[in-house]
C-alpha cells in the first residue's frame, strides 16, 4: 500500500479540484492518503462555496487537514474550522514522513 501525503498550496480552483479528485481516487484504490491545505489553498478553500462543497464529499473518504497558523492569519480560521481540522502543519508534514508517508504538492 502506498503512504501519500498531498500537501494543497495552490490557490488555483482547476489545481485544488485536481488535488481532491486524486486524492480521492488513490484512496479508492485502497492507497494511504492524507490531505493537508497550506498556504494560499486555505483562503481559496474558505472563500469558494464549490470548493467547500468539494471537500464535503472528499471528507468522506480522507479527513483533510489545514495549518491553523496560516488559517488565522489570514482570518479564515473560522471559516474553515467546519470543513477540516486545524493543526500546525510543520509537525503534520514531519509526522507523516517519519511515518513513511510520501510528499506531493499541487
């Protein structure tokens, strides 16, 4: 089984949507996936009603994560606090290496 940790920083829609829908067809296929957004992700994420919708059905099948430092500091924190978990990312990203898990960004 591959270990993947798809880390979404990208604030581009066509870049967040190919995230999620790979991330979700790997998971089907029985992979190990985790999702974290970082960066200019969480903001597009908390200001776009499709892309909450998005994460809706992917949360489904793959809780997604978002750093919490970048969330407040932007002011979305609570915007997101109802579609994903914050947690500090740096600990996440390095946690899940240590765990074997392999990195992609989108």
């Amino acid at each position: 089984m591959t270990k993947v940790l798809a880390i979404v920083t990208s604030a581009d829609k066509d870049k967040i949507e190919l995230a999620l829908g790979f991330s979700r067809r790997r998971k089907e296929s029985g992979d190990d996936i985790r999702v974290l957004f970082f960066g200019p992700s969480e903001k597009m994420v908390a200001e776009n009603a499709e892309l909450q919708e998005l994460v809706k059905k992917v949360s489904a099948v793959i809780p997604p994560k978002a750093c919490i430092f970048v969330a407040q500091s932007s002011g979305v924190e609570d915007k997101l606090k109802s579609h994903m978990e914050l947690l500090p990312a740096g600990k996440y990203i390095t946690s899940s290496i240590d765990e074997g898990y392999a990195v992609i960004s989108f």
